[in-house]
C-alpha cells in the first residue's frame, strides 16, 4: 500500500486568524488558527496582523519569517497539536470544500 501525504499547496490569509489553505489533494478549507498560535514563536504573530499575514508555504505547509510552523498534518486531519490539552484546541473550525474542478 502507498501513502500519499497531503501538504499545503497555498494559502490565502483572511480575517483574524483565518486562512483558506488549498492542499495538494485538491482539497481546500478555511482553517481558524488561532487555537494553533500558541507559545513563545507565536507570540509576534498573534501581535502582529501584518506578521499573521506574512504567512508562506515552505515545506509543505504554513510558515512565517521568524521560523513558525504548523504541521500539515494537524491542518489537514483537523487535529490538536501534540502540546495542547484536550481543550486547547476545541475550537479549531473547519470545513472541507470540494475540490475545484
């Protein structure tokens, strides 16, 4: 069996901490990531809205110029980072689209 791992292709920043993400399935979702934004590396994006907006994708998923990432795996499956608790994340909203055709 071959696994095919899902990376984010691009992202379109929106408002707050929102970000349409398109992954390299197709897919594509509008992720709030403000649950996600946790500790000291975050601490300038969560401060900054130019920062949050500077977002690029490098390495396959979301960074930013101070070295910040999220994992593209916890983007694509929904799930909590391994640092939170089980309600730290909770609020993590959102929504698989249809692939563009």
């Amino acid at each position: 069996m071959t696994w095919t791992l899902v990376r984010v292709q691009s992202i379109e920043p929106r408002e707050g901490f929102t970000a349409y993400v398109h992954f390299t399935d197709g897919s594509q979702r509008e992720i709030n990531l403000a649950p996600y934004l946790q500790g000291p590396i975050f601490e300038p994006i969560r401060n900054d809205p130019s920062l949050f907006r500077s977002m690029r994708v490098e390495g396959g998923t979301i960074a930013w110029p101070n070295g910040a990432d999220i994992d593209p795996d916890v983007l694509y499956h929904g799930l909590k980072p391994a640092w939170t608790s089980n309600s730290a994340a909770t609020n993590c909203e959102s929504q698989f689209l249809e692939p563009s055709v």
